[in-house]
C-alpha cells in the first residue's frame, strides 16, 4: 500500500507544505516530493544528474537545503541544482538523516515528534 502524499510541486491540486524551489533550466527534474508516513517525515529530490560528492546538504534550524553544481571541462558551470524544504514544527530536526539511492534519488527522512 502506498503512503499518502501530503504535497508535492508536480500537483496542484493538493496542499502544499511550506516548501521553497529554486529551479534552474538546465535541470530537468527541478522538484521535490514531501510525503509522511506515519512517524517519518520524508522528501525526496531527483539528483541523478550530479555525482555524489558534488551534492551538498545543509541544514540550519529547520531549513534543509540542497545544492548541487556540475562543472565543464573549461570550468564554466553547465548545470546547477538547488533545493530548499523547511521542516514541518512536529519534526525533530536532530533526527534527520539522508541516503542517495544508485539511481540518483537523494531521500531526506527525519523523525516526527507526537
């Protein structure tokens, strides 16, 4: 059975949570999708244009954002990622952790509080 989704950027028509994009045209998946389930706070963001080591993840307070930046063999910068979601109030922001999937999918999960 599959979780339900309480917001995503590719669905106007339902809610969304306080999530802020920045999207770049060179970047064909510019969008995040938020889902809960249950305890578990989740987004998830389509990276798989960069390597992993040139995808950074910061977080500041609730704020967790995601960047990322693909260089040229001159040095110019040819693509360019960037992703911020604040964390919902009910999420414990020390309990968050991420994982990169091979196909490129960065999940960022953290821990609701009840």
């Amino acid at each position: 059975m599959e979780p339900p989704e309480i917001g995503s950027e590719d669905s106007e028509s339902k809610p969304q949570m306080n999530t802020k994009e920045h999207k770049f045209t060179g970047h064909s998946y510019p969008t995040g999708k938020i889902q809960v389930f249950g305890a578990i706070f989740q987004f998830t963001v389509d990276v798989s244009e960069f390597p992993p080591e040139d995808v950074i993840i910061t977080t500041s307070n609730n704020l967790i954002e995601v960047h990322a930046e693909k260089l040229g063999e001159d040095g110019t910068v040819t693509n360019t990622f960037s992703h911020r979601c604040e964390l919902p109030s009910d999420v414990d922001p020390m309990s968050v952790n991420t994982s990169m999937e091979n196909c490129g999918v960065l999940t960022v999960r953290a821990h609701r509080l009840f």
